[in-house]
C-alpha cells in the first residue's frame, strides 16, 4: 500500500462518508462480506511468535481493508472516529501532504483516465472558476480574474469553440483531444503559451485540485461553446 493510499484511506475517506455506497450491493451481503474477512484473514497473518514485525504489519493491514469494507458498504464513521483518524493521519503527513495526495497532480495521462470515471457539474464548475467555491485546502481560485479580461488572457467565453476550431488544428495537437487539451492547459499551462499573452498562468493548479473539481471545471468550460468574434 503505498503513502498516498494510505493517506487517502485514513483521511479523506473518512471526511466523505457520502462516497459510500448508498444501497447495500452484492459485494456487502453478509455472505460475501464473510468470505472477503475470511480472505484478508487468511493472506494477512497475525501469528507474532514467529514474525512479530510481519504479524504487525498485517495487523494494521487488515485494519485498513476493514475499514475500506465498511465504508464502502455504507457505514458513516461518528464524529469521534472521525477525529481519531484524522489525529492518527496527521501524526505521519503534514496537512499539505494531505492535500497533495487528494490533488490531481500533473501527469496528464493518468489524470485523463481518471476522469472517464468522473461525471462533472458546469454548474459546481462555474463556481469554482468564480471563486465562489474554495478548491484544495480552502483557497478560491483565480480564474475568472484573468479570463474575464481579454488584455491579460483568453476570454472565458468561446473556450470550447476557441480549442476546437483553432488549437486543435495547429500541427503540435493533432492528435490531441479536446479534454487532453484543456486539462494539460489547467495543469502544466507553460507547456504551451498562447500566442500574444504572456506567460502569467500559475503553475500550481494540478496541487489544488480534485478530480471531481477538476471534472467540474472542464464541464464548465465546455460549456463555453460561444462564437469566436471575427
């Protein structure tokens, strides 16, 4: 299990119980949630006579995957778990470890496939475009600010239009899709600087992001099919 699992497992899980599922499914009769704790059971020994160290190692393991089990069969931790997680997580990572584990990052390829499984909202977009919705770590971000002014960069109106009739038909992103476009233009905007702008885009937005706020944001600009003034 690597640092950023275990992170996401100890924290932020616990401060979105509503990503559990709603409904009890297959995977949580009581049936198959006996055959997965039987399963753990069986990989994950505890036998600390003769490996005390593995033994605790899958001690915690086991914990974790409980713990996962639960919380995707729907169980909402109380406010004492909560706290108690959150204590135990900040004794091995620093708030900004936690927020850098939630954030999109800036690979633009794993970040492309994590979105097919992500539905965004224009409308949360919006907000967060607006700054009326705090990103990462509770900070608003400055994108209407400069995309509502045309001297400093792009308007925000006609985004779609402006990717798909002029970008996308440069020879650098001819094999680029419209998504692959605007989430690498988010997350790494120096690797293309649009001409007659300088370069005043930050660089920080793939460490402030989820994926379901980076989601939102693109369905909002798509949004933004307006005509392109002649």
């Amino acid at each position: 299990m690597t640092r950023r699992s275990i992170i996401l497992l100890l924290f932020w899980s616990l401060l979105l119980p509503g990503l559990a599922q709603d409904d009890a499914s297959e995977g949580c009769s009581p049936d198959e949630l006996t055959r997965q704790q039987e399963t753990f059971a069986l990989y994950l020994t505890l036998d600390f006579a003769v490996d005390a160290e593995l033994a605790l190692a899958n001690l915690y393991r086991l914990g974790a995957l409980y713990q996962s089990m639960a919380l995707d069969c729907g169980y909402a931790p109380n406010q004492a778990e909560v706290n108690v997680m959150l204590e135990r997580a900040l004794m091995f990572a620093s708030l900004d470890d936690l927020i850098v584990a939630q954030s999109v990052g800036l690979d633009v390829d794993d970040i492309l496939v994590e979105l097919d499984e992500v539905y965004g909202d224009p409308l949360t977009g919006q907000l967060l475009y607006n700054g009326l919705e705090p990103a990462l770590g509770g900070s608003p971000l400055g994108c209407a600010g400069c995309h509502e002014n045309e001297a400093i960069a792009p308007l925000t109106a006609a985004t779609w239009t402006r990717i798909n009739d002029v970008r996308l038909r440069l020879p650098q992103f001819a094999e680029y899709t419209h998504r692959q476009f605007l989430v690498e233009s988010i997350v790494r905007p120096m690797d293309y600087i649009t001409p007659d702008y300088a370069a005043v885009m930050p660089e920080m937005y793939g460490g402030q992001l989820t994926i379901q706020q980076l989601a939102d944001l693109v369905a909002f600009l798509d949004s933004q099919d307006q005509l392109l003034n002649e």
